[in-house]
C-alpha cells in the first residue's frame, strides 16, 4: 500500500507520473513552461492523457545547473499549484529538495514531496515529519552542478542500494510511516552511460528493500545514446524504457510523454492479462 497524503494506491498497476519543469532550463522541455498558462495548459493536458501525478519542479537538476533562491522557486510554482488544485483532484507532486518550499507546498495541500538529495538537506526531515505527504528518496551523487564531472562506483548497483536503505532506515527511525515512502535509483544523477546500464540490467535487484520503486529514463541522454544519438527519437526510447522498468519491478514511471506511456502500458497489461 501507497499513502500519497489523502490518496492510498494498492499498486496493483503501474502509475504513471507527468513532469511539468517550471523552469528556464530544464534538460528536455526548459523554458517551455515558465509561463503560468502554458504551465497550467500542459498540467490539464497530462490529466486528459491518464497522468496519476502530476510532479512540478521550479529549479533544474540538470547537469551542471545552478541552484534558484526560495523565493523564485515558490513564485514559479504556487500559482500552477493553487490552480491545479482549484479546478482537480489530481495527485501533485513537488520535486523540490528545500524544506522552507516543502513546507509551504505541504500547506497547500500537495500530496508528494519528490527529493533529489533524498531528505538529506538540514530540517528537511521534520517537515516530512509533521505532514502525511509521501516521499520519494533519491539516489544521487554529487550535486545537479557537478554530478556528471567523474562519477566514480566500485559497484553501482549495491551502492545505490545501500544509499536509499540506509535512508529509508534513517526515516523509519524518525517515525515516518513505511507506506508513504518510494526510491529512485537516479538515473543520470551522478552517473556515467555504463552506471546507467548496470542499474537498468539489474533493476529488479531493487525489490529486495520493499519499497515502491520509481523509475525516471524519460528523455535521458543515455537513452538516446542506446538510439545511436537519435536526438528525434526521444519518444520510442523513452516510452520502451518505462515498460522495461515497470517489467523489471517499477511501480511509478515518471514521464513527459503521458498518453503514449499510458497506451504501451494498457498493451502491456492486456498482454500479461490483467485487464
């Protein structure tokens, strides 16, 4: 069982989480939202293709980006919000690492809190602690600045493992609830195309901790880099790596391209006969 504040999920099918970057220079779709009703015409769209989540960041995690104040994060992203909230019942995540815009976030009623530096931020933790927001644990290692300069593993796939039980074991210590609390392995996050294929062949290996897993391959440069570069062909690869993730185990894929990953993943249900 999943608790996203008021939502439960039994998980018994995949959920598919839309990405809407509220930023200038987020890695695929930088500066396309930035604008208030082009944010909240996209955020509506991803609710008309099936999006479970919707997960709204104001600051990139790109490689090499730089961090934004606050201020400029939560003015990038409250209205989008206040307005999503207002008119559905869509799950809102906020990919925020800050506790200051956790805790305003949380006020307004979102539902997840999606964490880059895996609640390791200072007070980051007691504000996860007062609320009954779910919370996602990522691996990453470095900072968005200077994760891809020389990412370094003497085994990926253990290490990263390591990292989010040893976080999880820090959170269920603090009195955090096990069912509200998801990993992600990180995919490009201080990680080199080999760390990422290790991780990718060897994803079902993450069921062993018994959290939900989220996967985020969408767009990826080494999903492109597996299509020989194809700059153009984002959509095939990206949607090809979710259902690839959700066989090896992943419970949350998280996506730009909404309606198409929720069709393969219909196909992909009927084959298996689930639905």
């Amino acid at each position: 069982m999943l608790q996203l504040n008021k939502h439960s999920y039994d998980l018994n099918r995949p959920l598919v989480m839309g990405i809407l970057n509220i930023t200038p220079d987020s890695f695929s779709d930088g500066g396309q939202y930035l604008d208030f009703d082009q944010a909240l015409k996209r955020g509506e769209t991803m609710i008309e293709e099936g999006a479970d989540i919707i997960d709204i960041g104001g600051e990139s995690t790109r490689p090499g980006s730089d961090p934004v104040s606050v201020d400029e994060e939560l003015k990038r992203i409250s209205p989008v919000i206040k307005a999503l909230k207002k008119h559905s019942n869509i799950v809102i995540s906020v990919d925020t690492y800050k506790p200051r815009v956790m805790e305003q976030v949380i006020d307004m009623g979102v539902a997840m809190i999606n964490d880059v530096f895996a609640l390791q931020q200072p007070g980051a933790i007691d504000v996860i602690k007062k609320s009954n927001v779910g919370i996602c644990l990522m691996h990453m290692q470095g900072t968005p600045k200077t994760m891809q300069l020389n990412p370094t593993y003497q085994d990926v796939v253990n290490e990263v493992k390591l990292f989010l039980e040893e976080r999880t074991n820090s959170l269920i210590a603090e009195g955090i609830q096990t069912e509200r609390i998801i990993l992600d392995p990180g995919f490009g996050f201080g990680k080199t195309f080999e760390h990422n294929m290790s991780l990718l062949q060897n994803l079902e290996s993450f069921q062993t901790l018994k959290f939900p897993l989220l996967v985020g391959l969408s767009r990826k440069s080494f999903i492109r880099k597996i299509l020989s570069g194809d700059h153009d062909d984002h959509l095939s690869g990206s949607v090809s790596a979710a259902i690839l993730s959700i066989l090896k185990g992943a419970k949350i894929v998280r996506v730009h391209d909404v309606k198409e990953t929720q069709s393969a993943i219909k196909i992909m249900q009927i084959a298996q006969g689930k639905i």
